[in-house]
C-alpha cells in the first residue's frame, strides 16, 4: 500500500477514535467531537483521492475534496 495512503487512512481512524471517545466521556465538547468528525472526513476524502491515482493539494476545503472525488467515481 502507498506510504501516504496508508498514513491517511491511519489518522483518520485515530480522529475517528478520538472523536468517539470524546463523545462517550464528554459529549457536551461537540467542538472537538465535530472537529475530529471533519478530520476524518477530510483525509478519507484524501485517501480516496491518493488511491486514484490523483495529487492532493494541500486543501481543508471538503466540498472541493469531495467535487475531485465525485469526478472520479
């Protein structure tokens, strides 16, 4: 597997758990809860993109990520 593929899909699990775990003991922080929410949105957008085959910008911007993506499959 791609080095950064694999680093993407990685951290995303991490905010993934993160934000669960959050959730779980805190779920009155929903700032950080959401904003590990978006994190992994943003690098599984990123991932999908490295796996295609496509450069990824350095871009926070989802509904971007997400048009490169949708433009693809």
């Amino acid at each position: 597997m791609n080095e950064l593929l694999h680093t993407l899909m990685e951290k995303a699990e991490h905010d993934l758990e993160t934000a669960d775990r959050t959730a779980e003991s805190r779920p009155e922080h929903t700032d950080i809860i959401t904003f590990h929410c978006q994190q992994v949105v943003e690098k599984s957008l990123k991932a999908f993109l490295v796996n295609s085959e496509r450069r990824i910008k350095r871009n926070h911007d989802i509904f971007e990520l997400l048009a490169e993506c949708i433009d693809i499959d």
